[in-house]
C-alpha cells in the first residue's frame, strides 16, 4: 500500500496570505488527523476528520480549518497567515481512530517570511 | 502542559550499546506509543502499549508500562547509527479521543 502522502513539501509565504495543505491517506483509511510542529511547542494537534466530519479539534484560532473529500482525501487551510505559523505541519491517517496507531505523512515544511 | 513527558531530552550513546528513554505521563490512559522522527520528517510509528499490558517487545524494541507510576520506557538494545532520531511517546486518554505527544528525546548514536 502506499503511504500517506502531502502536498507541496515545501512551501514559502508571505504574512497574511493563505495556505492550502493537502494529504491522502493510506487506502482504506478514513481518519485524517493534522498536527502542528514547532521547536517550542512541539506536536500538537490541530484536528481530526473522520467520513467528511471533523471529529475533533485542539485548540488553535478559527484562522486554521479543514476539511476531507469523500475519497478521504483532506486539506487544511491557514488563512491571514502570521510568523509564528512557520511549521511542519504533519497528516497522519489511521483505520477508525485517531487514538489507534497512527500513519505519518512526511509533512509540509510552512515558511512564513 | 504536556501529558506525556520523556526524559532525557538529549541522549548519546555509543554503537552496540543499550538505550533507554522514559516517559511519564499525568492521568490514566487507554494506551501509550512511541514514535519515532528522523531530522525534519514524518513520524514512524513504533509499538503500542495498552492499559491493561506491561511489556511488549519488537525486534531490537522493548517497550514497559507501570500505570501505578504512569510510566513507560522504551529501550532500545545493540543501537545502530541508523537509530539516531528524535523519539517521542504519545498517549491516549480516551479524553477528547487525540493522541497528546511529548517533546521528545533526541538520540545520537555514534559509531
């Protein structure tokens, strides 16, 4: 099967535009879970989205939403971006929960300049 | 604050010797995971250890729970330098149905 993967890898903004990340999962899986990483903050976790509806959300301004296609498929968007958005923002996939094991994708590196 | 928390933060060992990482964490859970980064990519998911187990093992893993000390470790035996990377431990708490992730602990293993 082939693993979870995101688009673009890389990506360099400017403060106030928006961003548009993408993942797909693994085949078959139908939760999709977003996480922030930062140096100071560590992994957090933005919110999760399970057969179209989000599940869960941490706790990160409206600035940040999601949403998952029918295919699984997920994206998230960060609007008036800041510099403290710079991140890597991960996906991670999973069968059912977000609280079983879970399947990284290798991220989006977010420079917010 | 966090819910999981590894200790050391910084570990350097030597090829073919034993390395051993803990996490504590504050209340109960319903299981504990490890991860593991390599420099600036996405997670790769070690083993889960649930409530009601103690010890499991994988490969060159073993991974050991004490819910009376809301602990866990997770050593790693004969390291290779291939072992270096950051590890993290991530539990569930059944709370809020997330997976709650620690710092970190970055392993150096020189060869």
């Amino acid at each position: 099967k082939a693993g979870v993967t995101q688009t673009p890898r890389y990506l360099i903004k400017t403060r106030g535009q928006q961003v548009t990340l993408s993942c797909s999962p693994i085949s078959g899986h139908r939760s999709v879970s977003w996480y922030q990483q930062t140096p100071g903050q560590g992994l957090q976790f933005l919110f999760e989205y399970f057969s179209e509806t989000q599940r869960n959300k941490g706790n990160f301004p409206g600035r940040f939403s999601g949403r998952q296609f029918s295919n699984s498929r997920s994206e998230m968007n960060v609007s008036t971006l800041e510099l403290g958005d710079s991140a890597l923002y991960l996906c991670a996939s999973g069968p059912i929960r977000s609280t079983d094991t879970q399947y990284f994708g290798p991220g989006t590196r977010l420079t917010v300049l | 604050s966090q819910q999981g928390e590894e200790d050391p933060q910084a570990l350097s060992i030597q090829e073919g010797e034993n390395a051993t990482m803990n996490c504590s964490y504050k209340t109960s859970i319903n299981n504990l995971q490890w991860y593991r980064q390599n420099s600036g990519r996405g997670l790769v998911h070690l083993i889960l250890i649930r409530s009601n187990e103690r010890e499991k093992h994988s490969g060159r893993l073993r991974v050991t729970l004490d819910t009376s000390k809301k602990s866990s470790s997770l050593l790693i035996t004969a390291s290779r330098a291939a072992d270096t990377a950051s590890y993290f431990c991530a539990t569930d708490t059944g709370a809020n149905s997330k997976l709650t992730f620690g710092k970190g602990i970055t392993l150096s293993v020189r060869p």
